[in-house]
C-alpha cells in the first residue's frame, strides 16, 4: 500500500510513501517520513495499492504520529463527497480541512515547564548547595519563596536546565508541563445579554428547530430549515435561543457568517449572549496567527469550544457532537470558495448536517434561488418572519429615474438627487443619521481622453485603472498594478484626459460642499486598510459623531444602527450590466440588504434608490419589498432557459500567456467534451471571459449546463485526465459556478 503524503512547511511538498505492514495508517494520520539525508513529518492526503508515478520505489514511513487521524470519519466522508462533486482532488480538499496551522508541528500547543518543590532541604543541604552548585541553590530558593512554591522554568534564566534535572533526580522538585492558550481575544470587553421574549412568528420557527435538535429514530437528520425573514424581523434572536437549546442539550452549534470582518455587529451579539460560557465561543478569524489557529482548532476538536464562529472554511470546524449549524445570510456569493477546492460553504454545510445527522438553519431576508426552490420542492422547510421583530414598519422606498435627473443637472455626472439632498438636510437637521451606498461594481472613476476616448487600462488585465485620490495614483482593482496619473492623453497627447464615473471619495467630496456643517465618514477597502479602522468608525457612528456613513458593499450586511432613518443607493443598477444569469438577483438582494439599515429603532425609515433603469423588475420588487414576487418572475426567467436552480451550471476556463495556446486548448477540450456528450448535459461554445485578461494571462470559457451534476463533473473530469495539456495552459472547473468573469 501507498501514502501520499503532504510534507509540513509552506513549500506544499507531496511524495509517495510504502506504509509498512504492520503499520494501521488512514487518511487524515499524521507521520514521519525520510525526505532527501533528514526526516520530516507530514500528512497523509490519500491510501491507494497504486503509486502515482512507478519509475521509482517509495521509501517506507518511519512512523506514525498521533495514532488517531486528525480527521473525523465525518469530515473525511465530506471530503470525498466533495472531491467527487467538485472534480477536485481529495489531496486538495484535504489541505482545506485542515489547515496548514493545523498540519505544521511548529504551532503545536504551547506548554510551558513549571517546577514545583516537593521537599524542604534541610540549612545544612542549602548551605553545601550554596557552595558547591550555587545554580541549584538559587532555584530552589527562588521556589520556596514562590507562591504556591511552583514558577515556570523559564524564571530561572538559561542555562539552568542541567541543574533543573539534577534537582528533579534528587527529589527535591517536580517539573510538569502546562499547556498555554494563545486566546486571540483576552482582552475584548462584552456587555452580556439575556434573551428577549419571542414573538409569535419567532417562536413558531424556534419550535420548530429546537423540536428537530433530537433526532428521533423515526426521523434521523429532519430536513434544513429555511428561515425567511425581512431584514430586522430578528433572525439573530431567533439563532441565539436555538442555539441556546442545542447547548442545553450537550451539543456543540457552529454558525457561519459571511466574513468575519464584515459581521463585527452579529459575531458580538453571539459573543454577548454567551459570553458566561468562558472560553466555549471560538471566533476563527482570517487573521489569527498560526499558533492562535492552531490552538483553537485543538480547543474546537477536544470541545472545549462548543460554539464555533467563522466564515466560509469553518464549515470544516471539527465540533464533536455537533447539534446545530445556522448559515447567517447565506445567499452571500462569498460562501463559494474561488479556488480548488470550488465548495459552497452552504450546500457543504447542508451535507455535513445530513451526515452528522445534525439540525441547520439556513437564514436570510433574501434567500438564494436555489434554497427557495427546495423550499418548492419540499426538501426544505420554510419558516417565515414576515414582519419586524419590533413592529416597526418597513421603510418606504422611494425610486428616482436618474436619466431625468441627469437632464436637470446638465448632463454633469450626477451623484446627489435633488430628493437625496434634501432628504440628507432634513436628517441632519432632525439629528437622525443617514447611510449612503455606493454600488462599487463598474462604478470606480477612471480616466478617459475626451477627444479620442482613449482609458487608462492595465497592461496586465483587460480592466480600467481606477483613480485614488489620496495618494494620486491609478490602481488596477484586479492585480494592484500601480501607475502615475498621467497629465495627458498617452494615446493622442491633448490635455483633455478626465475622470470619469465617481468613487466613495468623489461622493464625499461632493457631500462636503452640499452639507458643510455635517460629519461624513467613508468604510470602503482604501479607507480599512488601517488595523481597526471598520470598528473604530462603527463605533463612531453608533455614539453618533457621524452623521452620514457613505460605503460600499462592506457596509450592506447586518448593521443594526437605531437612529439611522435614511438610506441613500446612489447607483442601484449597476449589477444588472453584467454578464451573469445571476445579475437580477444579486440587485435585488443588495437593495433589500442595504434598505433595511433604515427604520430599525423608533424612528421611521425611509430610502432613495438612485437608478437608470427605474422600471426593472428587480428595482421594483425590491421597492416593495417582495420576495415572493420576484422569486415568481426570476424563476420563470431561470426555467425558460434552463439556468440553476433549474439544474447546474459549470464553467470550464483555459488560460494561458499566450492566448491563441489558451483558445486553441480550450476548442481541443470542447472537441472531446463533445464525442459521446452524456445526454442532458448541453454544451456552450468557446468563448472569451468577460475579463479576457488578467494578470497577464489570456482567459477563454465554455459554460456547460446539466439537470444532474455528477455526470457534468465526470465527463469534464474524464475528458481532462484523457487530455495532455500544454505546459503554460490552466484549465480551471468551476462547479456551480459564481463568478462568471
Ligand atoms: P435580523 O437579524 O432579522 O435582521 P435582528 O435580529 O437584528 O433582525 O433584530 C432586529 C432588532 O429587533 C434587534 O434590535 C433585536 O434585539 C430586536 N428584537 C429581536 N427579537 C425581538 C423581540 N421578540 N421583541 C423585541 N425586539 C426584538
Ligand atoms: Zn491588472
């Protein structure tokens, strides 16, 4: 038998390995292997009979590790479901499972030696000591005068490890190894809440997950549940108390959020709520350090943490006894991961509760298509909170036809309408706060030559330059290519090159002159990049020292400020110009997510959508907050051409450096896809990405589509193991794909 295995350290190293007979060695087992004169340890990705490459005879493991493997039978099960699924190697899935902080040995627990005195010397004892071995003497002095008689060795300074174990054989003190935690957030302050009674709408959902939290005999594994609820209609009390009755009955509860940077409002109500359970919550940020990471992937597999926070890659939290998983907005496109391995986090989530068998939520104001419809199928339950949790009426939404404001301002490019701007007077005036956003897609400011319309782009992607004010720079947002702003027009040399579109710091600067007297802040990815800056400036606007927050995307999720009463969308419709099936639905999504930051206290709402095509469906739905409509309309759409959730759609992409190399391998594939295509499977032709180049790398696409998904995958998996590609061509599989650039 074969081990390939994963060789710890950041060069990603995989060699075959013959496992010794007498060896027991399963996937997920950690070993040390030779590699080259030295010996390392490693992981093992996969067991097979066969080697990968048999021009050589594999050396044998030296030994194995941990004798259990790292992996639960669980996650191991997930991870061959999702290898097979997804068209990725198990070898890949498992690098997700368990991170590299994980697998690497140099993170392994922190321990500190303490030494403790066991006997008090006799003066005599001490006086000989003194003279004789002066380091032995001071240790036990130092000991005997500590409290409790015991200090971690490192008290006593280097080079005293000799004496330690001289004292040790002579009984004089015992040394015992202390594991540390590397608590990544000691010292955070949080205000403990007590639950809020249910309303009625609250309660029929909470009965109905907590009743599904023990499975009985009769039904093991109840179905995932879909709580559709309008934006403040109180999900997150709802989550907290089944979370609550999940731990009541001993088991552990993960939540997956979005981006944990993104959230801060949401992870610090779970922290809040259960911050009496000292040390049980686990925030499993992007940027804990190795040794943090490690330490609280230990913490969550021994269950010492019973609930677990993080965003998409937590799916693979290694919770035993695992009661409860709540996937907070999980329409949000960032639960794809967009590279190998290509899982959604949701749909993955979904499985794990089948396997596990474990209750899941699935909660959002606007579910993904593809939940609804199993909701329609009944592979879903639906629970509904169709109204606020407290009372409070949905904000009015207001529609402005910018092609008419436009015409007012002169054809300038206009970002305030007349309506907007008054409306911001009145809330300033009032001492009501506003939120105003900015949809960031295609809308950055770029440079464009008036006379022959020549733009700015990157030489290594086919996208604009986008101008940053603050350091007078343009930035390609694909590959961060950086270059000067140039005086004129390189292409035809005339003075007139000029800015085009607006950016979140051109609204402020416009704001600036329209309301002097108000306080402005701005959250987009320039302004964060300090360490803090999202909560220090959320911070700000909750304690009201701003008055008007202007952001992009980073501030549409799960912000809950009471005194906010007016939301302004400057440009609404930008997402529908994309080429994406999904374009209506992502629109449709971000006005209802950004609207309800409006009206969430006392005070009554009220929010402008700003756009250039006021009649399209997805604008008007979202007017009047109609989910059920415009899942009506949108899934006649996603039938009639046969678009998930009417089926899968996968994208196969060639890229290369040369792109007739990357075309040319890409019409080869398609050619082979072709002979003996599975039936149901319909196959799309070779075209180029809507970002042709990236990167330097010319990129071409085929979107294939098919009822069931496995055959999809196999068939593209066997045709790729048929196809020698050549060396400077990637061809990436993209099941269920998102992103379609
Ligand atoms: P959602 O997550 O659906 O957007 P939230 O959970 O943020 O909604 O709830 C909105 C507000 O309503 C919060 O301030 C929350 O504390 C409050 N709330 C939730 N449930 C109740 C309830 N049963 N009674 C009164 N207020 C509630
Ligand atoms: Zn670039």
């Amino acid at each position: 038998m074969i081990a390939r295995v994963l060789i710890d350290g950041p060069s990603e190293l995989v060699f075959d390995y013959a496992i010794p007979s007498e060896m027991h060695i399963s996937e997920g087992c950690r070993v040390r292997v030779p590699i080259r004169q030295k010996t390392s340890s490693g992981t093992v990705l996969a067991v097979s009979s066969h080697q990968e490459n048999d021009s050589f005879v594999p050396r044998p493991i030296h030994s194995l590790i941990d004798p259990e493997p790292l992996i639960t039978p669980n996650l191991l099960k997930l991870a061959r479901w999702i290898s097979d699924y997804y068209g990725s190697s198990i070898e890949s899935v498992i690098r997700s499972i368990l991170p590299e902080a994980v697998r690497s040995e140099d993170n392994s627990a922190k321990t500190r030696r303490i030494a403790t005195a066991l006997l008090q010397p006799d003066p005599s004892d001490m006086a000989k000591l003194a003279k004789r071995a002066p380091k032995q003497h001071i240790i036990l002095t130092m000991l005997l005068a500590a409290e409790n008689r015991c200090l971690p060795t490192t008290e006593f300074g280097d080079g005293t490890a000799a004496a330690l174990k001289i004292l040790e054989s002579k009984g004089f003190l015992s040394i015992t190894n202390e594991d540390v935690r590397r608590d990544p957030e000691a010292n955070e302050e949080i205000v403990p809440t007590l639950p809020i009674p249910l309303n009625p709408e609250q309660q029929v959902a909470f009965d109905a997950i907590s009743s599904s939290l023990l499975p009985s005999h009769s039904a093991p594994g109840t179905s995932p549940f879909l709580l559709l609820g309008v934006t403040g209609s109180g999900k997150t009390e709802v989550y907290l108390q089944s979370a609550q009755a999940a731990l009541d009955l001993g088991k552990t509860v993960l939540v997956l959020v979005p981006e944990i940077a993104l959230t801060p409002q949401t992870v610090r109500r779970f922290k809040a709520r259960f911050s009496h359970l000292t040390d049980q919550v686990a925030v499993l940020h992007s940027n804990l350090s190795q040794g943090e990471r490690f330490d609280e992937w230990h913490r969550i597999r021994k269950g010492t943490a019973r609930i677990v926070i993080g965003a998409r890659s937590a799916v693979f939290a290694p919770l035993p006894q695992l009661g409860l998983i709540i996937v907070d907005e999980e329409h949000e496109s960032t639960y794809k991961q967009e590279n190998v391995p290509r899982y959604h986090a949701r749909d993955i989530a979904v499985l794990r509760a089948s396997i596990e068998p474990c209750a899941i939520v699935l909660g959002s104001a606007t579910p993904s298509l593809e939940s609804w419809q199993n909701t329609v199928a009944g592979k879903y339950q639906l629970l509904r909170l169709d109204k606020r949790a407290d009372s409070q009426a949905m904000p009015l939404v207001r529609v402005i036809d910018m092609r008419i404001e436009k015409q007012k301002q002169k054809g300038q490019v206009a970002i305030l309408s007349d309506r907007l701007r008054t409306a911001l007077e009145q809330r300033i005036q009032k001492g009501e706060q506003s939120i105003l956003f900015l949809n960031r897609r295609g809308f950055a400011r770029s440079l464009q030559c008036h006379s022959c319309g020549y733009t700015c782009e990157c030489p290594h992607c086919a996208v604009a330059l986008t101008y940053h004010r603050s350091d007078e720079r343009l930035i390609c947002h694909v590959c961060g290519y950086q270059s000067i702003v140039p005086r004129s027009c390189p292409e035809c040399d005339q003075a007139g090159i000029a800015l085009q579109g607006f950016g979140t710091q051109k609204v402020e600067e416009v704001l600036q002159k329209v309301l002097p007297d108000a306080r402005f802040a701005r959250i987009d990815a320039d302004a964060m990049r300090r360490k803090n800056a999202l909560r220090d400036i959320l911070n700000k606007f909750k304690s009201h020292k701003i008055d008007v927050l202007i952001g992009t995307q980073m501030i549409a999720k799960g912000l809950h400020f009471p005194n906010v009463t007016l939301v302004g969308i400057l440009n609404a419709d930008i997402g529908l110009h994309v080429p994406d099936f999904r374009a209506g639905e992502r629109t449709f999504q971000l006005i209802t997510q950004v609207a309800g930051r409006a009206g969430r206290g006392e005070l009554e709402g009220e929010v402008i959508v700003q756009t250039f095509t006021p009649h399209s469906p997805s604008i008007q739905f979202a007017r009047k907050h109609d989910f059920d409509g415009f899942a009506e309309q949108e899934m006649e759409m996603r039938r009639q051409f046969r678009f998930p959730p009417y089926g899968h759609c996968a994208v196969l992409t060639a890229r290369s450096t040369h792109e007739r190399r990357a075309e040319f391998t890409l019409q080869t594939l398609f050619t082979r896809l072709k002979e003996n295509l599975p039936q149901g499977i319909t196959l799309g032709e070779v075209l180029p990405s809507p970002l042709i180049k990236s990167h330097d790398q010319f990129r071409f696409q085929i979107t294939l589509r098919s009822l069931k998904a496995r055959p999809l995958t196999n068939h593209v998996q066997s045709v790729l193991k048929k196809t020698t590609l050549p060396e400077d061509v990637t061809v990436v599989f993209d099941m269920d794909a998102y992103n379609f650039s």
